[in-house]
C-alpha cells in the first residue's frame, strides 16, 4: 500500500519529454498542445525555431480567442496573414 506522501509525489510530477533539449522545442511542443494539434507537432517546432516568436504569439492568441474547431488550420492561416502584413515572405 502506498503513502499518502507517495500518492501526492506521483501525481505532482510535470510531465516531461526527455527528446526536448531546446527551448524551441519547448515551445513547440506546447504550442501544439494549446491547439489540440499534436499530430503536427513537428511543423510547430520547426516554427518556434525559424518564425519571429511575436508573430506566433499573436496567431495563437488570435485562434485561442476564436475558439475555433480546427485551431492549426486556423493559426497556419493567422500567420500566412501576420507575415504578409509584416512585409515577410
């Protein structure tokens, strides 16, 4: 039978990818959980790491406040927008 210290030690523990070395790909790893698009997780690493992080953030805020159905479609869409209106590619 386990403690009730052990119960609340297995349970408080952050989950943790031991692949994760960057913090790009940190940041894209959560990204893609925030949009509920984990199947795509690698776009979203390959973006935290080239893309302007102001750029991404406004897209994510765009779409989190959109509660939109599909959220990577929409944030693919937010950012082709932010970068046209920035003079980007």
């Amino acid at each position: 039978m386990k403690s009730l210290k052990q119960i609340f030690d297995e349970r408080a523990k952050p989950e943790t990818n031991k692949y994760v070395t960057r913090e790009w790909q940190d940041y894209g790893y959560r990204l893609a959980k925030e949009l509920d698009d984990e199947a795509h997780k690698s776009l979203y690493i390959k973006m935290a790491k080239n893309e302007d992080r102001t750029l991404l953030e406004q897209a994510k805020r765009f779409v989190i406040d959109a509660n939109a159905d599909n959220r990577g479609a929409l944030f693919m869409w937010k950012v082709k927008e932010l970068r046209k209106k920035s003079g980007g590619y």
